[in-house]
C-alpha cells in the first residue's frame, strides 16, 4: 500500500489527537451524505509506573486482621494517549488471579474488598495494570504481599482428612494446616490412639460408628480450638486374625497359617519368596533360611486392607546356654540325610521313637556328622546329641 498515507504521528499529549478520520458515503443516485469526523488516539507505548502498590490504606502491611481488605497504588502515566481505566486482581502469587479475576476499577487507585474468601495463613498479593486509551496495557506491578491472620498473634486451629469415610482398621493420616501454633492437642474418642501430642497423627477406628475429632493449638499468647462433629465416618472393614506354626526347625520349614479373620470375603497371601496363594489357610514350604516380609490382603464388599508381618525362619541352635557352646541340626524335616554341626565334640548320639523306643544309637568322636536315615519310617523322633551334656531335639523325617 501507500505508505504515505499511513498515521505517521503519536497524540503529542492526552488531549490532542495524533488522528482525524473522515468519511462519506455515496448513495446508488449519487446523492453524497455529509462528512462523518472521528478523532483517533494513536499511541505506540504502553502505560509507565514509577511509583509503589501497598497492601493498606496509608502504609504497606504485611498481616491482615481485619474484615476488609484495602490496596493503594501510585497513579501510572501515559504522556500520549493517557490513562483509560486501571485492572486489579489479587492471587496467591504475584500476578495472579487465582482469588479475584481481573475486573476494571475505573481510574480509582485503590480497592476495598471484604476477605470473606480468603484463607488464615495463606499469603496473598495485589495486583495492578493500567490501559491507555489507545487500549495498550502496561506491566502487572504487584505487592510484597500480606499474611491472612484473623486472630492476631494467636494460634489458628485447622485440619483435615482425605477422605472421611473410612474402613475401620485402616490408618488414616490427620492433615494439620494450624498456624501460628507451636503445640497441639488432639482428643480422638474411639480412634487409636485416642489422644495425641503429634503434629499431624496417624489413627486407626477399629470399630464402625461416626466420630468427632477435636484439635487445641497452643502459642505462648492462648490457644484455638477446633471441633469437628461427627466428622469420620468409620463402616466396617476386614477385621484379621492369623497366626502360623512353624513345624520344621530347619529348612525346608513347613509353616501352616492359620487365618481366622472376620468380615473377609477373599484373601490374597503373599509368602515373600515370590509366591502367592488365595486359599483361606493355607500351607507353604520355605525352601531356605531368610527373613520373608509376608502380607495377606483381604477385602469384603465395602473395604480392603492389608496385614504385613514378618517371618524369621533360621536353623534351631540348641545350645547349653552360653555363646560358646552350640549344635546345629539341619535340614529338620528330614528326607535323607541329617547334618549335625557342634561346637563341642560329640561322644554320643541317640534317635528315639515318641513313645521311647531306642532306634539308632552310637558313639561319636566329631563335630560334624552326616546322618542317612532313609530307613526309618515318616514321622516325628527325639534325637539326643551328648557333648559335656545331653541335648534333645525334635525332628520330622518326611517320605
């Protein structure tokens, strides 16, 4: 196009146009209307600011108290087009609207607004731009901010939960957005534990019902309590009761789990070995000496849950109680073959049948002796290694 007819001139100053425009219209008989004028604004640069936003009506606060909220800020300028209107907001981060969006305050160069929507404890900041009237915006300029306090210097009691419906024998944590507190107390009727020192507990309700939950926040200046009525909800859960007998003292261990767990509708056993099993009670063997973290994850038709425990299963030492005397007897069942290991000589060894029945018994010299006993019969034995004293053990031997 022709540049020579492009707007080449900024407004020299807000109250003279850089622009007039002129138009007329020409009907289908020739007949002309009259000239149409319109000034323009022509403004190539935004707003500027040179001075400072407070929160507070004559001096800069950093802790709100108070039931309103006032900011303040220098006027902007704009030497071309002038000033049109001023955005404000206020987030919880410099810049941002996350709690008043951007809305116009005219050419007012301070705002009043009730806090209602804001929170104790959080920090919060003001925001402004300013618009010429060429319809360009500044920079946002903020505040340093301020600190919602409704009670002064003392303490503010608040907390939460995730979710207050819960299983009963489930842990649930307690989230404590308290502030201005430096001790806590806690009064839990019905939870595990019932009272707490901690900042943020962790409780079980093992029995269904609806529970209150109350919290007192202390400072050196008083303290705040907050009740929450009937707040956690507590519907029943998987109640676990399980034990186990080990019944070999060497491996392979043959470990029989006894579950008698109430309002359980399905059961997954994890071993540990990498093994899993859905039976109700069941049976494992444990090929080798360990520690297996085992767990047992049961559900019914509203809950779920998980019980872990530990099983430690290592060769039985009987020993003569002192550190240095020992017999290790090894694997216990029994297939083919015994191992027996003494820190002592052994003089002598003896197999018994239950009743009292004398099967095997010979005189040894050693500390480590081998034992084939594929000729004896499944079932349970008492052996007796003789060392400086006699130790007696029970042992399984399997078909």
């Amino acid at each position: 196009g022709d540049t020579t007819k492009d707007i080449r001139y900024q407004n020299p100053n807000p109250s003279t146009y850089g622009a007039k425009i002129k138009s007329i219209v020409v009907d289908n008989s020739n007949n002309l209307s009259q000239i149409a004028y319109h000034d323009l604004n022509v403004d190539w640069t935004p707003p500027v600011f040179n001075g400072v936003v407070i929160d507070g009506s004559n001096y800069d606060i950093d802790t709100l108290m108070q039931t309103q909220y006032v900011a303040k800020w220098d006027k902007f300028y704009d030497a071309n087009s002038g000033i049109k209107e001023y955005l404000v907001s206020i987030g919880t981060q410099q810049g941002s609207d996350n709690i008043l969006s951007w809305q116009t305050n005219n050419l007012d160069t301070f705002l009043t607004i009730d806090n209602t929507s804001l929170v104790p404890g959080q920090y919060y900041y003001f925001n402004v731009r300013a618009v010429n009237n060429a319809g360009l915006s500044s920079n946002i300029y903020s505040s340093d901010g301020f600190i919602y306090l409704p009670n002064g210097n003392l303490p503010y009691a608040s907390f939460y939960v995730q979710d207050t419906i819960v299983c009963s024998g489930v842990s649930i944590q307690i989230i404590n957005n308290s502030f201005n507190a430096d001790s806590f107390l806690w009064i839990m009727p019905g939870a595990n534990p019932n009272v707490s020192h901690d900042y943020t507990p962790q409780v079980v309700y093992n029995v269904p019902g609806t529970y209150t939950i109350v919290l007192i926040a202390y400072n050196q200046n008083g303290s705040d309590t907050l009740i929450r009525n009937n707040y956690v909800k507590v519907i029943q859960g998987p109640v676990f009761n399980i034990t186990y007998n080990n019944l070999s003292e060497n491996p392979p261990y043959y470990v029989i789990f006894n579950n008698q767990s109430q309002f359980v509708d399905s059961v997954l056993w994890n071993f540990g070995d990498g093994t899993t099993s859905t039976d109700w009670s069941p049976y494992h063997i444990y090929n080798s000496s360990g520690v297996y973290n085992v767990s047992v994850y049961a559900k019914n038709q509203n809950c779920e849950n998980t019980y872990n425990f530990v099983l430690s299963l290592f060769p039985v030492v009987v020993n003569d109680n002192t550190l240095d005397n020992y017999v290790i007897i090894y694997p216990n069942p029994i297939q083919d073959e015994l191992n027996i290991i003494s820190s002592e000589k052994i003089e002598f060894l003896k197999i018994t049948s239950i009743d009292g029945k004398v099967l095997y018994e010979n005189s040894i010299n050693s500390s480590l002796i081998k034992l084939n006993l594929n000729t004896f019969n499944a079932g349970m034995y008492i052996l007796t290694v003789a060392t400086k004293k006699d130790i007696t053990n029970k042992i399984i031997i399997c078909e």
